[in-house]
C-alpha cells in the first residue's frame, strides 16, 4: 500500500480527502486509480505535475515506479530563476 | 545621411574611419571600427559597460559624439594587453574570479587601469568610489575590488624589483 | 575571511574538485573577445527596432505601416497580422499569451507593448521608421496593482479570465487568474496555544533582474522556413520551442546558438525579440539584429511581482511555533504566471509549523508580464515571514537564530509544502551564523543588526553532454547549458576530477540546438547539479572504455585493470601504466574515437538553506543606511568551484540589499514608467557595499555523485528582511514596505520621534 497524501489545491476535486493508501506500481496507475475515485483529478494531475515519492522530487514522472509503502505528494512543476 | 572623416589614435594605431556625425563614439566604435569589446548597457552613461580611455580619462563612449575623439588617444579592452602579456589586472580578475557574466569586465579593468595609472596604491574606499560609475549585478563587487587591490599590489612589486635590478 | 570546510563529513577529498582553477570563458572575458549577443554582425544584415505601446491599457483601432514601409532602407515591417493567430488555431491558453505578449493582437496590455517591428539598413532608419507607424488606440481604465486589480469593477484585462483553483468556480470573471492554497492543521488550536500572536501587512514593488546586457538577437532566414538564431539567453532550446511555437514552425527548423550571456538571473528564461527577428528576416531575406535599449528593457522584460501579503503567526513563550496564517496577491503583470505558486511553497518552509493556512492568489494588471528572478517568489514572501519571525522573537525575548533553531526543519520534517525533507543544512546555516566572528562580535555603538533565513527548492531536469577524448589525451566537453555564473569551470574541474588529470587539458563549449541533445533552460540552480550529472555520466563511462583498451593493449582481462590518476593500471603491476595520452594515441586500433554522450531527465536535486546577518548604520537625519557588514551562510551541498560559489552568493545578496533600499517600479497616474533608466532605477554601485563575507555550507547532497545542491538562487532570499530587522534594532522602526528608502524611513523616523 502507498499513501497518496493531497495539498490543499487539490481538494476541491478528492471531496476534501488529505489522503489514501491505494496499491499502485508506477505513477502512471495511481493516476488512474485516483480518476476512478475522483473524477477529472487526472487532468488536473497530467497539466503541470511532478511528483515526490519518498520526498524526492520527481518532475516528468508519469512512467516512475512507486516502491511499496511509500509516501506520494502531487506537487506543481518548479522552475526557477 | 551626412558622415564624417574621423583621424585618431585607437588602441595604439593610427586609426580613420566614416561616422555618421550624430553618432556616438561607442556606435563607431562598434559598428565601423569593429571593437565589439565595447558594450553597450544603458546607451545614457549610467552603466559604464562602454567606457574607453580618452587620453588617458576613463569616459563612458556612448556620452561622446565620434568626431569629438579627432586626434585624440582612445584604449579600448582590446588595447589592454602589451601583446602576448596579459595587464596585471586582466591577470588579477581571471585569478581572483572577478567575472561572471563578463559583460561589465571590459569596463571594470578600463577604469581600474585609469585609477591604478594616477594612484598606484589605493586603498578599498578609494577602488569603490573610482568604480562606482561601473555597474556589475553579478558579483557584488567583492571580487572585483579584490582582484584590482590585488594587482595594484602586483604592479608596485614589480615597479620596486624593477627599480633594484 | 571566507571560510571553507573542506571535509565536514569525512566525505572524500579531491584533487580538483573544490579547487579555484581559471575559467575556460575567462580569457576572452578580459580581452573583449566573448561575443555577447549583440556582438555579431552578419553580411548584409539589417537592423531592427520595436514599436511599443505608449499606453498602459488600450484598443488598438488600427495600425498603418504603409509610410513606414515607403521609407527608403526599409526592408521589413510586420504586425501581428504577420504571426499565426494562436487563439483562432485553439492553441494552449499560455501559447496564446505568450503569442500576445511578443505582439499585440486586438489590445495593448501595458506601455511598452510591442504592436509592430521593423527592419531596416540602419538603427537609425528603423528607429525613423517604427516613428513612422501610425496606430490609432481607443484608451481604456488601467489597473496597476493588485489592490486596483481585485477591486469591484475593476477593469479586466482578458474579458473570460475565470479564478483556478476556487472551489466553487466564480461564474464572472475577473483579473485572480488563480488560486494556490496550501494548509495544514488545526489553525484555530494553533494560535489557541500561542503565548504572542502578530499580524502584519506587508507590500512589495515590482524589481528587475537588472542584467547589464539587454536583450539582444541575430536571426538569419532563409528561403526554406527554416532560420538561425544567435541569441544572448539561458536556455537555448526552450527559446527555441517558444520562438517556434509563436511562428507556428517545427522548433527543428530552427538552429540556435547561445551567445555569451550578459546576465540573466531568470529574465532571459523567455523570450521577446527572438520571433520578431525571425520573422523580420524571412519577410526581408536578410539577416536581422534586434537589439533592445535599457528603457525597453525596464519597460517590456521581467520585473518580477510587486506584491500586498497578510500574515499572522503564533508562538509559545518559550519560543514553539503554533500557527501561520499566511495570505499574498502577486502582480502578474499583463499575463498570468507571477510566481505566487513558488512563494506559496517556500513561504514557511524553513520551519516545523504544525498549523498553518497560506494562500496566494495570481493577478494581472496592467505592467509588463513577469519573468523568473532568482528564487522566483522566495524573497517577496521571505520579506514578510521572515519580519514576522524576528518580531515574534523579541516579543518572547529570544535570540533569533535560537528561535529559528528551535523551529527549523530539519531530515524527516515534513515540509509545508507537501514532501518529507531528505538530509538538509538549515540548522548547519543557523549554527555557521551564530558560531561566526560576526555574530561574536558587539553590535557596533550606533547601529543595528539583523538576522533573516532561506529557502530554495533547486531543480534537476533535462541535460546532455558530450565528452571527446583528443588524439594528444586532452579532454574536450561539450554541453548544451548556457553559463550565467561560472558553470563551464565547474564541468571542466569534474572531468580533471573524474580522469585524474589537470584542469588546464580540459575545454568546455557550449553547442548550438543542432550539435548537441536537448538541455533545460539554464535556471533552478539546475546545471551544476544536472549537467554536471551527465558530464560525470560521460566521463565515467569513458573510463570503463578506457580501461577495456588497456586490457585489450595488454591482452588480459579488463577485471585486472583500473584506472588510477590519469592512467590505466594493471592489478598485478607487471605492465607499464597507459596514459590517457597514450591511450588516445592507439585509439584506432582499440576500437576508434574516444567519445561518449550522456543525457538524463537528472533527479535528486537538494534543497538549499541559507541564513544571512547584517550590520547596518543608520544615518537618522537623511534616512540613508550603510551596511557596515554583511555575513551570508548558504549550503552548497559540495562547493565544486568555491570562488564561483561564493560569487552566487555574494551576487545575490547584492541585488537582495538593492531590492531592500532603493529598487523599485514607480508608475505614474497615467500608468507609464517613471524610472526606466539606470540612473532612475538605482541598482548598487562598488561604493555602496562593504565585502561580502561568505561561510560555504556543505551538507552533501546525497541525490548527487559529489553532493551538489545548487548555488544560484537561495542567496536573494534572505537580505530584505535581514535588513528591515537591522533597522528596526537600530531604531526602533518597522517598515514593512519595500523598498525600505531614504525617505520612507525618514519618514517613520520623524513619526517615532514626534510619537
């Protein structure tokens, strides 16, 4: 089981779930798992997201692996000056 | 458009070019003469990135008309090293990391050479106010004030041993 | 003093790594040799010049060129007539925007708005012919700030702009383009269980980058629809996506090759001139230069956002963080994007809150679009956060650094923004600080002394390089990352360090878009960390392909070789060791060129913490300050170049105290720029500063082969509320407006002494 934790901006759309433990191998299927469960989160999702999987900050990370247990955040892509 | 014949002394070498006579001396510079060394920040003196020597003055070029500098003595960057030798400053900036974007530095070590030729051995305030019509947003000047008390240091050493032997 | 601690972790020693060799670009950089962006000149090229709008906020009724385009030496005019239109090709909304902002389509959003451009055999003659341009506008009511812009009525500027990120959707429009939030907590509890509770109101101006080079660009079309690009910019292969998307081309029919870059700072992330020269070009079948002036600068590129945030926080009596309650507006300019998103991120990030609500919103207004600088974000919410927090700490009596230490987040807390924090040195800056001769000292009689931290993300991202091993065994590597602060010296001192040869036999060039595979733009404090990766990639696999050769020299198995300081060694010590020189020399007969590229999406970027201190004079019958002295402590994660490391940050903490005292956007009732020069927007001079004193952090970064974390940005973070707090200590006043000037404070001086 992974724990999808949500930030706030994304509440609106998880019926103001903070977070769920779903099994899911890669990004790509948790993606999936959550539009089943609330739908149009995966476009918000696919827009402009990295991902931090264990705290690691992830950009482009559609096809990354989920190791099992591990804590997922969906964040805004980041730039910089 | 009208242009003017303009004699002078750049860099060493006896110099004429055709400028057009509302241009500026850094325009000439750039465009007919091809020191593209020069730069251009501001176009209005406040940045400092196009100052020359003007007989010796440091003077920002995109202040003077080009035919003001007839029969005067211009040194642009491309006149600070003696040949194959690097100016003690040019040397003191590559040693001391006082460059990053370099887009300012051609500036820098002008009016530093301007400073170092009238006061061998200034002190920090001195560097900074004879600086201040150089701006860098790099740096922070830190290194750059380092590097030219550096070579001032450099130059006297070398005068004094020179003097001994 | 600058101080490195070379081996604060027992982590390994190197030889070059760490070391101050002279940077490959150096040369050409005190000759006058480098080519900046304006630097080349091209046979038969014309020059270029932009016509801007004059108005903050206007129709544009009609645009005639025909006199402009009947003046002799004109070769090229165009409008936007001349670019696809975006919108009516159902383009992205963003492509759209950023379509606008090259050239007007229907409105002008701010003064300076491109409407045409023109090419001509002269600067002159295309400056007589943009004169020339005749465009009837139909003004319309402006918004300047987000004040102005969120208020009832208020005029839009994109007429079905609806709030993102409001739940419920608003049904009418507005200028909020968006909404970011970010909470956690019981906020009620938090401040329930705080001992003080402040709450203060805080604005910023929009700044500029302030790069000394302005934007500046050589097109050359041919007759193919196809184009080269010299440009002065970060990132050549984003520029090149950008331009091609805004001319409606393939971004491979376009070559672009980054010229030495003047400065950027995050203002040369995008783009502005590059379509308009392109297009100029295929329209005259000449090559084209553009060339901005320092008053099209101020007025059409960056700045970044001014600014209004609300902020309260609670703390216990012995000095536990509860509550933060954080609300902020950032000035987008004409477009969305201001970079309130990052800001919303960052803005408590340095601390373990257990409580907090912070919410931002993105606005337009009628000023020129936002662009990157420096920690995007960062340093406007830090100037509020970071005031608060030292007001919070005299309030309970308490050392600010030790309440900062208190509070710190440091590996396993989990950030504001979302993730667990790997290993970071926040507490290491806060110590570095404290433990500094700086802070050790008395305040000097007559002044006084701030403290303030900060964050920045840092990135990873796309990267490539190449490495090729010479006939003669010198190295050259190629990368595709434009250097805006010394990163060729940090690719150049990796591959001395990864060979085990000297620095001098390595060269580092940066290729165009058709040379080398795709790079990110140069920003997030991403190349050390990211290329470097690639580069370290390059050379490591060359090693192996090395040691191969060897084995295949000395007929033995390549298990028995490795490759020890420069050279091949056999495990047994019965072969004579083989040079890289030597083995170049035979590379024919061992399998060919030595060459290998690497490219990566690189991960593993590492956060960067610093913690900065101020000694400041206050001059109380002028208002003017001096800073006295200035000591900054940033983690590096592994210095690789130390002087180029403190040059970031001594760089950044100097525009920091230029944004605190003078710098500043000042727009006039009619909503046009009153300071769009050098001597009106007032940036520091050498005289203005004393030394920058450094203390370079290294607490590895364990997502990196030498623990880089990146450089470029954190240092901007911290000194506008360092300095708000220094003055405050010196004299009692708090300002909480940027920027902190002469007057202002003199104003609050003569308020306190008349109180």
């Amino acid at each position: 089981m992974i724990t999808v934790k949500f930030s706030a901006s994304l509440r609106d759309l998880t019926g103001g779930d903070e977070q769920i433990q779903v099994d899911a191998p890669t990004v790509r299927r948790l993606i999936k798992l959550l539009d089943e469960r609330y739908p149009g989160i995966s476009e918000r999702l696919s827009e402009s997201t990295s991902v931090a999987i264990n705290g690691e900050i992830l950009p482009d990370a559609l096809y990354e692996d989920i190791p099992d247990d591990a804590e997922v955040h969906f964040l805004a892509t980041l730039a910089g000056g | 458009m009208s242009r003017t014949h303009i004699n002078c002394t750049i860099n060493g070498d006896e110099t004429d070019f055709l400028s057009e006579s509302g241009g500026s001396l850094l325009n000439a510079l750039r465009d007919d003469v091809g020191l593209m060394g020069v730069k251009e920040g501001c176009g209005t003196g406040d940045c400092g990135a196009c100052s020359v020597l003007m007989d010796d003055r440091i003077t920002c070029a995109c202040l003077i008309f080009a035919p003001e500098v007839e029969g005067r003595t211009i040194v642009t960057i491309e006149g600070l090293a003696n040949a194959d030798e690097l100016h003690p400053l040019q040397q003191c900036f590559l040693e001391g990391a006082a460059l990053q974007c370099g887009i300012c530095t051609p500036g820098f070590l002008l009016a530093a050479k301007a400073l170092l030729d009238k006061n061998p051995d200034p002190t920090e305030t001195e560097v900074r106010y004879a600086l201040a019509g150089n701006l860098c947003r790099c740096t922070g000047y830190d290194k750059i004030i380092r590097a030219v008390l550096d070579a001032a240091e450099g130059i006297r050493a070398s005068a004094t041993s020179g003097d001994a032997a | 003093m600058t101080m490195i601690d070379e081996n604060p972790t027992g982590a390994p020693s190197y030889k070059w790594v760490g070391s101050r060799s002279i940077r490959p670009d150096g040369l050409d950089k005190v000759t006058g040799k480098a080519r900046f962006g304006a630097d080349l000149t091209l046979p038969g090229m014309l020059e270029g010049a932009v016509a801007r709008s004059p108005h903050a906020h206007a129709r544009i009724v009609s645009i005639d060129t025909s006199a402009a385009e009947a003046m002799p030496g004109v070769h090229a005019v165009i409008t936007a007539a001349d670019l696809p239109d975006l919108a009516e090709a159902g383009a992205k909304t963003d492509d759209v925007f950023m379509s606008e902002k090259i050239l007007a389509r229907g409105k002008v959003l701010w003064e300076g708005h491109p409407v045409a451009a023109v090419a001509a055999t002269s600067r002159e003659i295309a400056r007589a012919a943009v004169a020339a341009i005749e465009v009837v506008y139909e003004p319309l009511p402006h918004v300047l700030t987000v004040d102005e812009a969120l208020a009832d009525g208020a005029p839009l500027l994109h007429a079905e702009m609806i709030t993102r990120g409001v739940d419920p959707a608003p049904k009418t429009p507005s200028n909020a383009a968006s909404r970011v939030v970010h909470e956690r907590g019981d906020l009620d509890q938090g401040f329930a269980d705080a001992d003080v509770v402040l709450e203060r109101e805080y604005t910023t101006k929009p700044v500029h980058q302030g790069y000394i080079e302005p934007h500046a660009c050589v097109a050359d079309a041919g007759q193919d629809s196809r184009a080269n690009l010299f440009v002065s910019s970060q990132g050549h292969f984003s520029l090149r996506a950008m331009t091609a998307t805004t001319l409606g081309w393939p971004p491979s029919a376009l070559t672009v090759t980054a010229a030495e870059i003047g400065g950027g700072f995050g203002g040369k992330t995008t783009i502005y001139l590059e379509p308009l020269a392109v297009r100029l070009s295929s329209k005259a079948g000449r090559p084209v230069r553009l060339v901005m002036g320092r008053d099209e600068v101020f007025k059409a590129t960056g700045p970044t956002s001014g600014s209004r945030m609300k902020i309260k926080m609670g703390v216990t009596n012995d000095g536990k963080m509860t509550a933060a309650q954080v609300w902020m507006a950032f000035e987008a300019g004409a477009f969305p994007g201001s970079p309130v998103g990052a800001a919303s991120m960052t803005a408590i990030a340095c601390y373990d809150i257990p409580n907090f609500l912070v919410e931002g919103f993105d606005v337009v207004c009628n000023k020129p679009k936002v662009a990157a600088y420096r920690a995007p974000g960062a340093p406007i919410i830090a100037y509020g956060v970071e005031s608060i927090v030292d007001e919070l700490a005299r309030s309970i009596n308490m050392d600010p650094i030790d309440l900062r230490l208190a509070n710190a987040a440091v590996e396993g807390t989990q950030s504001s923004y979302g993730p667990v924090f790997p290993r970071i040195g926040f507490v290491e800056t806060l110590e570095a600080i404290r433990d500094s001769d700086h802070y050790r000292s008395p305040v000097p009689e007559g002044m006084g002394r701030g403290v303030a931290s900060g964050f920045w993300f840092n990135i990873g991202g796309n990267s490539t390089a190449t490495v090729h091993v010479n006939e003669d065994g010198n190295v050259n590597v190629i990368e595709g990352s434009p250097d805006i602060g010394g990163s060729r010296a940090s690719m150049a001192l990796f591959a001395a360090e990864e060979f085990g040869i000297s620095v001098d036999r390595i060269s580092v060039k940066i290729a165009d878009t058709q040379t080398i595979g795709f790079n990110d733009v140069t920003g997030g404090s991403r190349v050390t960390l990211a290329t470097g990766k690639v580069v370290i990639d390059c050379c490591r696999a060359i090693k192996e392909d090395l040691c191969r050769r060897a084995a295949k020299t000395w007929d033995c198995e390549i298990g028995d070789v490795e490759w020890v300081e420069g050279q091949a060694q056999h495990a047994s010590g019965t072969e004579t060791p083989l040079s890289l020189a030597e083995l170049a020399e035979t590379a024919p007969r061992t399998g060919g060129p030595i060459s290998v590229t690497k490219s990566d999406n690189v991960r593993g970027a590492g956060a960067a913490f610093t913690t900065q201190l101020v000694d400041l004079e206050v001059d109380e019958e002028t208002g003017v300050c001096r800073v006295a002295r200035y000591t900054t402590a940033q983690d590096a994660g592994k210095a690789i170049h130390p002087s180029y490391v403190e040059g970031q940050m001594q760089g950044g903490v100097a525009q920091g105290i230029g944004w605190a005292f003078n710098e500043e956007y000042i727009h006039n009732a009619d909503g046009t720029l009153d300071n769009a020069s050098f001597l009106d927007y007032r940036i520091p001079v050498a005289s203005d500063l004393p030394m920058i004193e450094t203390i370079v952090v290294e607490v590895p970064n364990p997502g990196h082969p030498y623990g880089v974390r990146g450089v470029g940005e954190a240092g901007i973070v911290p000194p506008m509320a360092a300095i708000g707090n220094a003055i405050e200590h010196g004299t009692g006043v708090r300002l909480n407006d940027l920027p902190m000037s002469p007057v202002r404070l003199l104003d609050a001086i003569n308020q306190r002494n008349d109180g």
